[in-house]
C-alpha cells in the first residue's frame, strides 16, 4: 500500500480509504481490489503514464492492488500469435484484474492507435472465460491543448462493448505538459483532484460489484445457448 507521504498533493484529513463495511460488505471481505492500468503512448515522456502512475499511487493508498501493463513490444493485432509473449502477458492480465482504468492521450481528436491494440487484444471470451465482462473501469484522457472529451467518450463505448461497467466519473487533463513537474509528478490543480475523486470511485464501485459480478452477467440467451450445447452433446451420445 502507498503511503500518504507519497501523496504530496492530498489533503490527509480529508482522504478516505474506501471501507467495505461502510458499502454493505461483510466485515474481513477477502483480497483488494485488483486493478490493471493501461495507458496510450510509447513516448518516453508519456503524460497517459505518467497520469496512471499517479492513478497507481492513488489506488494503492485507497487499498488496491495495481498492475501497470507496459506497451512496448505488443505487436499490432493479428500481426502475431496470440501466444506472442507480450499479448500472453496482457491477456493473463485482463484476467487477473477485477477493475482497470485505461487512459490515452488524445491523437487527431481520438484515442491513439497505441491504446486501441491493447483493447484489440483483449478478447471477449477466452475459452469458457470472459476477461472483462461484468469487471469495473474507469476512462481518462490527456489532451495536448485545450481540454477535450472525444476520447474517454470513445473509450465508454468500448468498455460498453467490452461488457464492463464504466463508472459515471472520468478525467480529462488539458495542456498535460503544464501540469507535470521536472520530477514527473502531477502538481496540484483540479485536475489531480478529479483524478483523486475517479480511483476513489472505482474502488468503491470495484468493491461493490466483483462478487456480484457472476450474477449480474447471467443472460437468458447464453443460458439458453448452453442447454442447446449441452442437449446437443448428449444427442451426439445416444446416436
């Protein structure tokens, strides 16, 4: 867990640790939470890393486990196996995680070509898994001027398709060179703020749903398809 004292913006009498308890959850609720961050450039000075950084501290301090998945040498998709060792990573990932954030800085009015493999690489079944269904995330966005809202808007829709519920708060970062200091860490604005307030409900929407998860995702049509395989197998059988 980070320690406030690398917090250097957080007033601590008014941060709060998400409690379960206060949520409705049983007392000794198991694990933290587990969150994967994923972030948009490969520039060495990535602001969309250095933003989900900051997320991490922020998460860690509120109790959560966090992953940053680092980019660099995930091939293009379909350009290679599934097996290709970054892809693995990333997958495996995907299914450890019970919340992400993903950020991206915004290119040509839209996310970058960087942020969207790595969602393209995330499938929505593997095998008789689904890495994000009924999973938590929350969306933020660099931007290089003014402030702007294409793309966490792009990237809702595609935590809709992904099948996981995008909680209500996001964080978009305008003129992100401005705010970043010569030791890489956000300084004080509004801006961090909101960054504050977004993990701070990730947690808590993380908390509420991963045990409920299975239950909120129980369809009528894949029931309805999985008795169809099953009657099928059990046909094939008898002949």
């Amino acid at each position: 867990m980070s320690s406030l004292h690398d917090l250097p913006n957080i007033d601590h009498a008014l941060f709060r640790v998400p409690d379960p308890t206060s949520l409705g959850l049983p007392e000794g609720t198991a694990h933290a939470p587990r969150i994967l961050l994923l972030y948009g450039s490969l520039r060495q000075r990535s602001f969309s890393r250095l933003a989900v950084e900051e997320a991490a501290r922020l998460l860690r301090a509120m109790g959560a486990d966090t992953h940053l998945f680092d980019p660099r040498g995930l091939p293009l998709p379909d350009s290679e196996e599934a097996s290709h060792p970054k892809v693995a990573e990333l997958r495996e990932l995907a299914q450890w995680a019970e919340g992400m954030v993903w950020c991206s800085p915004e290119r040509h009015g839209s996310m970058s070509g960087i942020m969207k493999a790595q969602i393209d690489w995330i499938p929505l079944a593997l095998g008789a898994v689904r890495p994000t269904q009924g999973k938590t995330l929350a969306v933020m966005q660099v931007c290089g001027g003014s402030q702007s809202f294409n793309t966490v808007n792009q990237l809702r829709v595609l935590g809709r398709w992904m099948r996981m519920l995008t909680i209500p708060n996001q964080s978009s970062v305008p003129k992100a060179f401005m705010e970043f200091d010569d030791n890489d860490r956000m300084k004080p604005s509004p801006y961090y703020d909101r960054i504050v307030d977004v993990m701070e409900e990730l947690v808590k929407f993380t908390w509420l749903v991963r045990d409920r998860s299975e239950l909120l995702t129980d369809r009528y049509s894949e029931r309805k398809e999985s008795a169809e395989a099953f009657s099928a197998r059990v046909n094939q059988r008898a002949l």
